[in-house]
C-alpha cells in the first residue's frame, strides 16, 4: 500500500511539485490548489514547521574576524597607489579587520537545516536576492508557533469546485 498519494505523476514530476508548493506556502503564508495536492503538502510542512520549532534555539553566538575591503562615504571601494618591486605603480584596495558576531548552528540543527533545504526549493525575491527559507522558518515562523502543542500548523479551506474541470479546490494556508 502506497504511503503517499501519487496524483497521477511519475515520482520525480510529484516530488518536484510538491516541493514547489511547499516553498510557496512558507514563503508566501497562503497557496491555492487541488484538496487532494493540499493534504499532501501540509503534511510536508507540518513536519518542516515542527522540526523547525525544535532547533529553533540550537545555535551558539560566536566572533569572527573578517578582512573586507573599507569603504569611504559614498560607499566605494578606498584605493592606494603602491609600487611594486619591478617599480611599477598599481592601485590597491585598502582592508580593514572586523569582528562580527554571527550564528553557529549546532550538528543537530544543521541536520535540521538540511532536511528542510531537502524538502524547499530555492527562491529569489521581487528584487532578484535570494531568500533563504531555512533561516526564515528558524527566525520567522518557528518563534510564532512556539507555544503551540504538536501539530496544526496548517489549514485547508475548501473553495469549491474548479470551473474548468471540477477539480476539488482548496486554500492550504499558515495557521
């Protein structure tokens, strides 16, 4: 007996469409689809959302030293001309040493980390930058659910049938 619904695709076109619906309810909060498409993908992000949950705190703060280029006012690269051993003149961008603070993830939250990039897509914002859907499950929705019991993260909403073909439709949405 088949543990998943199969809706009618071969196995890799299925796990590629659920794995973009997936990405489209975290990142958008709200997908519109068949009910039978809906009960599958919340299931998939009930359990990203509660793995989430669990190492949401499992990291630890550290200091890291980082050489970067300084920048002057209007934000541009600052240059210096050198002479070099043969006696010709070059630029060369001046560095300066920062300490940052930044987040460690520990082994397990990092195994965590690459389960849910194992269940996402890759995704790029309006403007073109990448978002990293990993770090807003920690940061955004983890803490929003946190108090909340087991469970029921998501929720579908019956809409009707489709005009087209009649297909059952539903809105799975964030809780």
């Amino acid at each position: 007996m088949a543990t998943n619904r199969k809706l009618g695709r071969t196995t890799d076109i299925r796990k590629a469409m659920l794995k973009n619906l997936t990405t489209d309810l975290l990142v958008h909060g709200k997908i519109e689809t068949t009910l039978p498409r809906a009960k599958e993908v919340k299931s998939i992000a009930d359990s990203i959302i509660a793995l989430a949950i669990k190492e949401k705190d499992n990291f630890e703060e550290i200091e890291v030293k980082i050489k970067k280029a300084k920048l002057d006012t209007k934000g541009h690269k600052e240059t210096e001309l050198v002479k070099s051993k043969n006696g010709k003149e070059y630029l060369k961008v001046v560095k300066e040493e920062v300490t940052e603070k930044r987040q460690k993830d520990m082994p397990s939250r990092l195994n965590a980390r690459r389960k849910i990039m194992r269940k996402t897509n890759k995704v790029k914002d309006s403007d073109g930058k990448n978002i990293d859907v990993p770090a807003m499950l920690f940061n955004e929705i983890a803490p929003k659910y946190a108090d909340k019991n087991v469970g029921g993260y998501t929720r579908i909403i019956k809409a009707g049938p489709r005009k087209g073909d009649g297909a059952e439709v539903a809105i799975l949405q964030l809780v």
